[in-house]
C-alpha cells in the first residue's frame, strides 16, 4: 500500500500539447508560485491568441470594404487614424487596470482587486461620454479636418459615427479585458474575443451587400457589424465578472465610486495614455518624411509597417504576460522572481522576433509580393522590411520592459523613454539620415531599427536599477 502511495503522488511530466490545452481553456495556476517557464506558457498562449484575434475586426472590415470602392476604404483609413488615439486612451486606462488587479491578485486580496475593477470600469464609461458624443455629433466634420473629400464623407460619414461614437465598446472591451489579465483569466479575455469575431464575421458580409433579410448599407454596415460584435462580446465580460469567476468576482455592494482608487487609477492612466499617444502620433513624424519622397516610398513603407505589426501581436501577447507576472508577484513580495519572470519572457520575444527578422532579411521581397506588384513599390517595401527587421532583436526587450514597467505600475519610465527615444531621437535622426546624408526613405528605415535599440538598452538598464520594484499602487 504503501508503495502505491509513493507512486501514485509523484506527479507525472506533462506534455507541451496538455500545457497549450489547459492555457486555452484557462489554468488554475497560481502564478505567484511554482515553476516560472510553465507560468509564461500559460498566461502568454491566450494572450497571444487574444492579440491575433483583435486583428482580426481591422482584417475582415478592409477584406470586404475592398469591394465597394476607393471611398470606402479611404473611409476606414482616415477612421481608423483617429480610432488609433482612442486606442490609446484604451491602452492608458488598461495597463494602469492590469496593474493594479494584479498587484491585490498578488496581495491574495480579491475584494482589492474587484474594486480596483470596478473603478476602472466607472472610469471607462467617464471617458467613453467624453470621447464619443462629440464624435457621434462631429463625425462629418472631423473626416472634413482629415482631408477627406465631399464623395467619401458622403459615403462615410455613417461608418465614422458608429466607430467614434461607439467607441465606448472598444475602451470596455480593453479595460475588461485588462481585468481578466490582471487576475490571470487570461484565457477569458481570449474565448469572448472569439464570440465578438464570430459575430463579426457572419454579420460583415450580409450588412455590408444586403445579404438575406439584412439592409444593404454599404462601408457603414461594416462599423454597425464591429460594433455589434463588440457590444455582445462587452455584454459577455459583464456577465462573467457579475457571475465570478475562480479568480475575480464583481459584488452588488462593491459597485460603489471609490474615490481614492479611481483618483490613484486616473493618475496612472494619463500617463500611461500618454505613453502610447507618444508612441503613435510619433509614425505620423515618419510618415511626412516618408512622403517627401514620392507616392512609391510612401505605399512601401506603408505595407512594410502594415505586415511588421501584424507579425509582432504574438510579442504583445508575450509583453503582456510579463505585466501580469511583475504585478502579482510584486503583490505577493515577491520582486526577485518578478525580475527573472521579465528577463526569461524577454528573452522567449527576442528568440521569436529574432527568428521572424531573420526570416523577413532573406525572404522580404516574396512576403511583399503577397500584396504589391508594382516593382518600384515592391523594392521600396522589401527594403524597409528588411532594414526594421535589423532592429527585432531590440525591440522584443523593448516590449517586454516597458509592459514590465507598466505591470508594477511605473508608467512614468516607460513614457520618458517613449518621447526621448521616439520624438527627441528617432525622427530627428530619420530627417538627418533622409535629408542631410541622403539616404532617402532608407533613412528612415534605419532610424526606426537604431531607435528601438536604443530604447532597449536605456530600458534594461532602467528596469536593472529595480526602482520599479518599490512602486507602490
């Protein structure tokens, strides 16, 4: 008997493909304790799927919108260059969310951790009002302001007032989300993205060309599609916090405004919406030094980009598997292992944008080829692959320490390092590269790939001097 016991308690090896199942459909795991690279594994594979599947609205709506015209889809370009910014307010508010659930996740103080929810969402809805009416009320006139010509903003005008004026699903979907990273239901955050793209999927086509008993309505109907993808996906994350869940649990009496957390999350959340407002309007920089140089140059350089975030949503997945893990284990007093879970998932994002850059520096011109034919723009796309590829190796650290930062709640580094190296170094150095030394658009190529490594350089060593590793939220 006794030898059967012995045996029976040892626990067995379990295999890579039980691991990717049970991080599909959610672990159990305490992510405080126990082994690290199964930690990473568990949290990262949804998070992953979770980044994939939210490129996937962008993907569907321009696949289709494709086939109604020009004005169509230079509606959804100029939409989506003013959807960035209210991304970024999204991203802010999120990252201060995943923050500080995490940290009372770590704490083993679930009540902390659905209030600190709670305030985020209260939060949500204050900036939803803010940023949507005014777009809902202004949607023909701020097309206007984008350049867009009386055609497209006849044609447009409905699909703008839906995306801008119902921005509020998109900053409840991220924030919701960030909850469930927070606690570690990361695989949560993953299954209702799959009921918003299913959903998505299905109504695109038949709102967009009248299919069945559905309306035709053209590009605008490709909005009302997202957004009615969302908002059921939205509907979802409230029914799963209401209900519970094993990690987190919204209760009657905890809906209440906290003043203190809500003033704490706001204060982390401008930052952290100024953080990433730096990071994007800091491609427009690029792009007016870009255009200076022909039609051609721009259209490459804008598929090149196009194809390198498309490509890098897994290493955003990854990043934000290390915010988690440094907000827990801060929250369990556990800074060392916060430390190590960082180095180790920012050397797994430097293996696989290491392997991808290396892929994209031998086979540019083919993966291009997948969307231009035109020569010129052909080998000015296959050339900026190529060079901003040189930098991967940077920027998957990169990530990983300005998530880290975030995850303990230190969104002011990852924001001075965001305006230094974005505004005061890399758009300086591409206009001297491109103008100066002649280099042309190259110029602006090699910059972003210099740029990044240099960010990831300053970020070790900042993340190294473990001022992070007291912040207190």
């Amino acid at each position: 008997m006794a030898t059967t016991i012995t045996t029976s308690s040892v626990e067995r090896p379990r295999s890579l493909w039980s691991e990717l199942i049970e991080a599909v459909r959610g672990s159990h795991q305490d992510y405080t304790a126990g082994g690290l690279n199964r930690a990473i594994l568990l949290l990262a594979v949804p998070m992953v799927l979770e980044m994939v599947l939210e490129s996937l609205f962008a993907v569907v709506d321009v696949f289709w919108v494709g086939r109604l015209g020009a004005n169509a889809v230079a509606t959804v370009g100029l939409t989506e260059s003013m959807l960035s910014l209210i991304f970024a307010v999204g991203m802010g508010l999120s990252l201060s969310t995943t923050a500080m659930v995490a940290r009372r996740t770590g704490e083993k103080d679930p009540e902390g951790a659905a209030d600190a929810a709670v305030q985020a969402i209260l939060l949500g809805f204050v900036f939803s009002v803010l940023i949507g009416f005014p777009c809902f009320v202004f949607a023909s006139r701020l097309l206007h302001l984008m350049g867009a010509s009386n055609e497209i903003v006849a044609v447009g005008s409905g699909y703008t007032r839906i995306c801008l004026g119902g921005s509020f699903v998109v900053l409840l979907l991220f924030l919701n989300n960030a909850i469930f990273r927070g606690v570690g239901d990361a695989a949560i955050a993953m299954r209702l993205l799959w009921v918003s793209n299913v959903i998505n999927l299905i109504l695109d086509p038949c709102l967009i060309f009248g299919l069945g008993p559905f309306p035709r309505l053209g590009v605008t109907g490709a909005a009302l599609a997202t957004f009615t993808g969302r908002s059921i996906g939205v509907a979802y994350q409230f029914y799963r916090l209401l209900k519970g869940t094993e990690r987190i649990r919204i209760l009657r009496r905890q809906i209440r405004v906290h003043f203190e957390v809500l003033w704490r999350l706001l204060r982390l959340s401008l930052t952290g919406i100024l953080q990433f407002a730096i990071a994007h309007t800091s491609w427009i920089g690029l792009v007016r030094i870009v255009s200076i140089f022909g039609a051609a140059a721009l259209a490459g350089y804008t598929i090149a980009i196009r194809i390198v975030i498309f490509v890098i949503l897994p290493s955003w997945g990854l990043s934000n598997a290390a915010a988690t893990l440094v907000g827990q284990n801060l929250g369990a007093k556990k800074p060392d292992r916060a430390e190590t879970a960082v180095w180790r998932t920012g050397l797994y994002n430097m293996l696989f944008l290491g392997t991808v850059g290396i892929f994209f520096v031998f086979f540019a011109e083919p993966v291009v080829r997948l969307f231009t034919s035109d020569p010129a723009v052909l080998r000015l796309a296959a050339a900026c692959l190529r060079i901003v590829s040189y930098g991967n190796l940077g920027y998957a650290y990169f990530m990983v320490m300005m998530q880290a930062f975030n995850g303990a709640g230190d969104t002011v580094t990852p924001t001075i390092v965001n305006l230094f190296g974005f505004w005061l170094f890399e758009i300086p150095m591409a206009y001297l590269l491109a103008m100066p030394l002649h280099m042309r658009s190259s110029g602006v190529y090699f910059s972003i790939a210099i740029a990044e490594s240099a960010m990831a350089a300053a970020s070790a060593i900042l993340f190294k001097r473990g001022k992070w590793k007291r912040q207190r939220i």
